[in-house]
C-alpha cells in the first residue's frame, strides 16, 4: 500500500499514517512517532526525511495540508522547504547511500541532542536513534557559508560545492604537545646579538642553541664548527626573554611590530605556547603556514618530519570554507594535519596569550 504524508509547513514536518511506523521509523530510523492514541502508528519526518522518501519512491506524495496541493518529489523540492534545504538533503541522500541512519539533530528526533550548530545526529552502522550512540555530529553548509571561530565544534563539517559535490572534514581540538626540553641547552650567560632589519644574528653561541634546541640557522651553513645562528624575530624575542640574548625584549617585539603589525604579537604567543608545550616551531613558509611543528626533537642531525602545520588566526576570525579546503588538502599532500590557532588579541604580549587550538583533516565516513 503506498503512502502518503501530510505536511504541515508551518511546523515543517510531515506527518505519515498507516503502518508508517513500522514501514519508516522502527526498521529504518525515519522520523519519530507521534502519540498512537487512535492506532495510527503515525511518524513526523522532517522535510529532509520526507523528501528522501519521495527520492525512493517510499512515499507517494506529501500534501499541502494548507492548501491541498499534492506534492511528488519534484515539486517538494522545488518548494525549498526549509533553511538550507538543498544542502541537507543532498549529505542526508549521501550518507544514507553510504549506509547511515541520521536524524536531525533536535528533539524529539532524539533525546540528547548535540550540543553547538549541529544538523545531524549520524548513528554508527547498524544503530538507529533508539540505540543511544552518535558516530558523527554533523553540520552542513554550502561553500559560500562562512563560519565564525566561534562556532566551531567537534564533529564533522560537511560542506557541498557548487557542483553538489561533499567534502566532509573531521572538526576536533587539538593541543600540540611534544618531549622536546631545550631549557639546558640555553647559555649561562646572555649572547651577543645584533638585530638587523627583519632578523636576528646571534653570535658564538652554544652549538646546543642550534642543534638541540633548534634556535636559528647557521649564517656559515652546513659546514660549522661554531654556528654564528639567523634568528627570525619571533626566536629572537623568544629568547631575549629567557635572556639568552643580550637583546631587550620589548626592543624585539616593537621590531617585529613595524615588520608585520599586530600579526606579530599573535604569531609570538603561539610560538611562545608551542615552546612551552614541547613543541619546536619553525617558519611554514614553504607549505603556506605559520608554522611547522616537530614534537620530540634531540638532534636536528636526526630530525624526522614534522607533523603539524600551523595557521594563526584572531580569536575573532570568520574562515571561508574554501581556505579551508586549501590548507587540508595542502596539510595532507605533505603527510601533515593542519592545526588552527585562534589567539585571543587581549593580552598577547609577554604574559602570554589565551590560545585555542582546532585540527582539520579529511573524513570519508
């Protein structure tokens, strides 16, 4: 017997008779049932839900309770029923095709609702939304969307392209942290230190300055025996505060300041957590970044890879899904994980920084 919904556009949901329960709920997780008190079964489905069904043919059609009007997959979704309708349904048909159950993330689809702007509960295979388990917390945004800083959340980030193609990113935080201990390869005494216009040449320096530490790069080259070491501004006021240098700090930051703006107190306070977390930073030039990270550095003559590529933003910072597409894929191509720093701009001077730290990667669910 085929079926068909009624939908209530106001309270965007359609209801479904009969055996609907059965037929759509208990054996496949669609919508959630209404009170049965005349023995209806009767389920609500969101729009999403109701539209998949019409895709599959499972529903016959959806009538307009408002004005009659009897609606085919077509003309239902022509409607746009609902915010972000195009773009939900086509991850909500993805992941279904992919062998999920999902539901909105709202009660009463399910009683304990992620937490944050949440689209979807996606159940792991073989459970449905009575189970009590979500393997992804899913939102969904097209690739104009912008998010906010402050609206990113564990879970999984699903974005549709102009071409209805999905790409899905798994959201998480972060902290970096590493064994790398360089405080005993710091000299007794303050080293002489000339800054130059954008950099910073340490002279006779502990050779464990460089090669422990991994401060600097030697100005003579591979080929030393003493590193006269270039220090970028941000190592140098790293260390003109530990008083490794016989530079004033604030004289290094104030250099940093003219070289790239307010940028450089916010680049200082996530070198300076990422030193205090064991972590090496050195320049990301080369990959896009601010930073490269290596976790657990005792030679740079046994160096390995780095693992994390790092990007700094404000606290405050709005990313276009499109920049973040280009640094995953880069991160990836280069057997990284692309980390964001998010530096709160209140306090980042020599007392440090408040910083939050979010990872990105690919996900094929």
């Amino acid at each position: 017997m085929e079926l068909e919904g009624r939908f209530d556009e106001a309270a965007g949901v359609v209801t479904v008779g009969s055996d609907a329960r059965q037929r759509y709920h208990d054996s496949r997780g669609y919508g959630y049932p209404l009170p049965d008190g005349d023995g209806s079964n009767q389920i609500a489905l969101s729009p999403v839900e109701a539209a998949h069904l019409l895709y599959r043919g499972d529903l016959a059609a959806v009538v307009h309770e408002e004005t009659g009007e009897r609606l085919d997959f077509q003309a239902f979704v022509a409607r746009e029923p609902g915010d972000d309708f195009g773009v939900r349904f086509l991850v909500y048909a993805d992941l279904r095709e992919r062998g999920f159950y999902l539901s909105p993330a709202a009660e009463p689809w399910i009683d304990d609702p992620p937490a944050g702007p949440v689209d979807f509960a996606v159940f792991p295979r073989g459970k449905g939304p009575g189970d009590g388990e979500i393997a992804y917390a899913l939102r969904v945004i097209g690739e104009r969307t912008d998010v906010p800083a402050s609206d990113l959340a564990p879970g999984v980030l699903a974005v549709v392209d102009e071409e209805s193609e999905i790409t899905y990113f798994d959201v998480d935080r972060r902290a970096p942290t590493g064994g790398s201990d360089s405080a005993d390869a710091l000299p007794d005494s303050p080293c002489e230190a000339d800054l130059l216009e954008d950099r910073v040449v340490v002279w006779d320096p502990p050779v464990d300055l460089y090669e422990r530490a991994f401060y600097g790069q030697p100005l003579e080259g591979r080929e030393y025996d003493e590193p006269t070491l270039q220090c970028s501004l941000l190592e140098a006021a790293a260390l003109a505060e530990q008083g490794a240098i016989d530079l004033e700090p604030a004289t290094v930051r104030r250099r940093g300041r003219d070289v790239e703006g307010e940028r450089f107190d916010r680049r200082l306070a996530v070198y300076t957590a990422l030193r205090d977390r064991g972590v090496v930073p050195k320049t990301g030039y080369k990959f896009g970044a601010d930073f490269r990270t290596y976790a657990d550095v005792e030679s740079v003559d046994d160096l390995g890879h780095s693992e994390l590529l790092i990007r700094v933003h404000p606290a405050d910072y709005v990313f276009e899904p499109r920049d973040l597409a280009l640094d995953v894929r880069l991160a990836h191509g280069v057997r990284k994980t692309m980390v964001f720093a998010l530096v709160d701009d209140e306090g980042t001077d020599a007392d440090g920084a408040d910083v939050e730290w979010w990872s990105l990667e690919r996900l094929t669910p």
